[in-house]
C-alpha cells in the first residue's frame, strides 16, 4: 500500500498558466482523491504524512516527448562535428559495440536527470528494450518505449517479431508502462518495411513514434527518391491511421500539413537543431497549426534531458525569428509544455480530482527565480533542477525535499566505469549510414 500524502496550503500551477492559491491536495493510492480549501474543515482526512507547501507551487509533471534515453553514457562524445560525421563517424559506431550494461546504466542515468529535472513520463526511442523497460520499472518512473527498429538490415523481420513478442509479453505489466512502434525513421526504413511496421501497430493497435523531416537534406533526398517529402512517404504507408508520435519535424512543409491528424503530435526539441545546425524548418512557420509538446531528443546531441529548457529555447527562439518579443507567451509555451502528456495513453497532466498524483513541487525562492511575479515565468525562463524541491509519479516521490530516491552517487560510479570501458573498445562498424 502506498502512503498518503496532504500537500497543505499549495498554490497550484494549473495547465493553462493559472495559479490557484490555499489548497490542500490528498494523495492516496496513487491517484489525486480531494483538492480543498486550506481553510476550509479537512479535520476528518488523515494522511501518513503532511508536506507544509506554503512556500511552494504544484505543478502537473513535466513530460518529456523524444528521448534516447540511455545515449546519456554518451553525453559529450561528439562535439563540435557536422550532422553527418555525429551519425556515420561517431555516435552510430560507437553504439555498434553497445552492452546491455552500457543501455541500463545510460537509461538509468537519464531517467535520474530526468526526475531531477520534474519530469514524470517520457517517450522513449532506443533498442535494448528489456533494459530500457528494467530501468523504468525500478526507478518509478512513467515510461512509453518504442523499440527502435531500421528497415534497412539484413535481421528486420527477424527484429520485428522480436520487438512484437516483446511488446505483447510486456504491455499489461505496469501502469507505468506503455508502448508505441518505433521505426527509426523513413530514411532508414525503406519503403515496405515502413508499411509493415506501420501494418504491425495498426495489429497490435499501437501508436507509432519515429523521426520525420529533421534536416533539410532529408527532405530533398526524399524528394528525388520518391517525389514525396518523409510525410509524404509516412503517409503512403498508412502511418497517419495511426496515432503518430513525430520526433522532431523541424522541416515540415505546408504541403504536408494536409496529412496531420488530430492525433498526430510533435515532440520539438530546439536544442539539437542548434547543436546541429539544423536551421530555421517550416515548423516555426506552422507550429500553431500543430500538435506539439517537447522532447529532449537523446543527451549525445542536446547533453540535457530538461524540456524545460527546450520550451525556453522554442520560445527565444520564435521571438527571435518573428521579430516580434510579443509572440510565444508563457502561457502559449507552458501550454504546450503541458499539452504533451496527451501525447501519452496515462491521463496525466493536470493536477486535479481523481487524476494520477504525477506532479512537481517548486521552491522559486532561490536567487535563480526570485522574486516571484508570475511563478510560469519564473520556472519557464530562470529555472533549474535545483528549484524542483519534489518530484512525484504515481502518488510516489521519486525526489524528496531536493534529493533523488535512487542512489545517484552509486550510479555515477558505475557509469564512470562504463565510460571508460566504451572508450577503450573503441568504435565498430555502424550497421546503417546517415
Ligand atoms: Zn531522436
């Protein structure tokens, strides 16, 4: 049995950029039962433990769109290279000589990040999925996995009845826990196999999350292919019938617009496409057109896995090419940061009666956010993970009064030996070009 918990005297941060003061939230078994007046008669709720907030504001979690969480072992490995050399040269090498110790430990590193930073679910794209699942399981966290497949090698049926077996053996386990097709992505899923992965998730009744349209060179490579753009070629395969999860799609074009469902969700993730260089794509023309939240993409190309700072970064960043500072308000943004979690089949993402208890609790009063005028603003343009005082997913604090649950110094040391282990083999043979 979990404990109950009475959050006294809490302003709440609702979806919509509002703050609601004097409030007392009761927390039991997982699920957010009563939110009362602080003044009003509460005498007969009794909780295990009651957290005096009056200094605080509570927020719904914050989710996190795309990651590839365990590239955390290789946050810092490819610097300062173009798009190309990070795939071909670096990162898809490196990940050829992988361990499932190296995907464990890395997983488990972003996922500590992650709390550390108040997010409560995230959508995960990586193979060495019974990893991925293991770290989530144990450290409490929301977990949507998608197996990451490539069309292109010589084993993908082979892989494809495995990620299927594994996908049907797991998707009951936890109601933590859930799954979405993952093919890499159109350019390295020719064709058919796109349209037997896309085949499978309609059987399996799944949600599809891959990468669309991230580079411009993508696109025009797609269109002297095919004659199609990658949403184009998506949609040939009947991906569209399916709720769809697009990492990135920084370059989508308005002919593609007429594609997108009501289902269909972006996960931006602005700091990768600074990283790389990846220019000013038609999202920032017709992202109010779009279904969007944000994602981190993995830490060896963005090195945090805070949305927080990706929201920050789409909002300087669309400020800046309108020229106009009037444009991307906090409560566009913070809406959008919070709209993500619909994204996800967990029905989080609000701090209400009778939701799951996934939210943060913020202490804005170090020299970082203070003072306070508008607490949205505060934690979208000066905060960090040391103003996420609590962290909670499933009625359980995954981060307690400023501190992991989990074992960080513990999980650092092994990750240290990992690194050095992965520096010392070196780099192998990639098994798909960029
Ligand atoms: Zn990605």
């Amino acid at each position: 049995m979990k404990k109950s918990y009475l959050l006294k005297n809490a302003r709440i941060l609702t979806k919509d950029a509002e703050c609601i003061s004097g409030k007392n939230v009761y927390i039991s078994d997982g699920k957010i039962l009563k939110i009362m007046d602080s003044t009003s008669d509460d005498g007969n709720i009794r909780a295990d433990e009651e957290i005096d907030c009056g200094k605080y504001y509570i927020s719904p979690g914050i989710p996190n769109l795309h990651t590839h969480t365990a590239m955390n072992i290789f946050k810092g490995i490819a610097e300062d290279v173009t798009a190309d050399d990070w795939f071909n040269e670096m990162i898809w090498p490196y990940e050829s000589k992988m361990t499932d110790q190296d995907i464990y430990v890395g997983t488990r590193l972003g996922i500590a990040e992650m709390i550390n930073n108040g997010v409560t679910v995230f959508a995960d794209h990586y193979f060495g999925e019974e990893q991925v699942l293991r770290a989530v399981k144990e450290t409490g966290i929301r977990g949507d996995l998608a197996p990451t497949l490539f069309g292109g090698t010589p084993d993908f049926k082979e892989r494809l009845e495995e990620v299927t077996r594994f996908i049907k053996e797991h998707r009951e386990d936890s109601n933590r826990v859930a799954f979405h097709m993952g093919p890499h992505a159109n350019y390295t899923c020719p064709a058919p196999t796109l349209g037997e992965i896309v085949d499978r998730a309609k059987a399996l009744e799944l949600p599809v999350h891959l990468h669309v349209s991230e580079e411009d060179v993508q696109v025009e490579k797609a269109r002297e292919e095919t004659g199609m753009t990658p949403f184009g070629i998506l949609n040939e395969a009947g991906g569209f019938d399916c709720k769809v999860l697009i990492g990135h799609g920084l370059w989508v074009e308005e002919e593609d617009l007429k594609f997108l469902k009501e289902d269909t969700w972006f996960a931006f993730c602005p700091k990768t496409y600074l990283k790389l260089a990846s220019g000013k794509g038609g999202f920032f023309d017709y992202y109010r057109q779009l279904n969007y939240g944000f994602g981190t993409d993995g830490a060896a190309s963005s090195n945090t896995l805070n949305p927080v700072e990706q929201a920050r970064l789409f909002a300087l960043l669309g400020k800046f090419f309108d020229r106009d500072s009037s444009t991307h308000t906090m409560q566009e943004i913070w809406r959008h940061l919070m709209e993500g979690h619909k994204a996800f089949p967990f029905g989080t993402g609000e701090v209400k009666e009778g939701a799951p208890a996934d939210l943060v609790i913020w202490d804005l009063n170090g020299l970082d956010t203070f003072p306070i005028y508008h607490p949205v603003i505060s934690i979208l343009y000066s905060s960090n993970s040391q103003n996420v005082k609590y962290t909670m997913v499933d009625g359980v604090f995954l981060k307690y009064d400023g501190r992991l649950i989990m074992d960080e110094e513990a999980l650092k040391n092994e990750a240290a030996d990992l690194q050095k282990a992965l520096i010392a083999r070196g780099k192998g043979k990639a098994k798909v070009t960029y």
